[in-house]
C-alpha cells in the first residue's frame, strides 16, 4: 500500500490512475483529429475545440493525481 500523507494508495488506484491517463490520451487524439477535420471541410469548430480543452485539463488532473499516488 501506497501513502501519501493520510492518504493510503493501493496498486488498483494506481492502475486506475494509469487507464484515465491513456484513456484521456486517446480522448484527446480523437477530439484533435475531428477538430482538424472539421476545419478542413470548412465546418464551425469552436465547440470541439472548447471540448478539447476541457479534455486537455482533464489530462493535466489526472497527470496530478497520477504523481500524487
């Protein structure tokens, strides 16, 4: 078991920690390939550029969280 503080940390947060990074990794791939698609097909990408954002502070959480285990 893993400590932080009074935080206690197991193997399976950390391996839970490790699949929301890879998961967000691949959130985030898939969100740049359609803004890039959009945009080359002349489409509004505002929204799915506001929602990439939201992925890539998503991924700096789970980055944090990841170090803190």
């Amino acid at each position: 078991m893993l400590s932080l503080g009074m935080t206690h940390y197991t193997a399976a947060d950390l391996a839970m920690a490790d699949r929301h990074l890879a998961e967000g990794e691949q959130h985030i791939a898939r969100q740049e390939m359609l803004v890039t698609s959009l945009r080359l097909k002349g489409h509004p990408t505002d929204e799915a550029e506001s929602l990439l954002g939201l992925f890539n502070q998503a991924q700096i959480e789970h980055r944090l969280h990841r170090q803190a285990i």
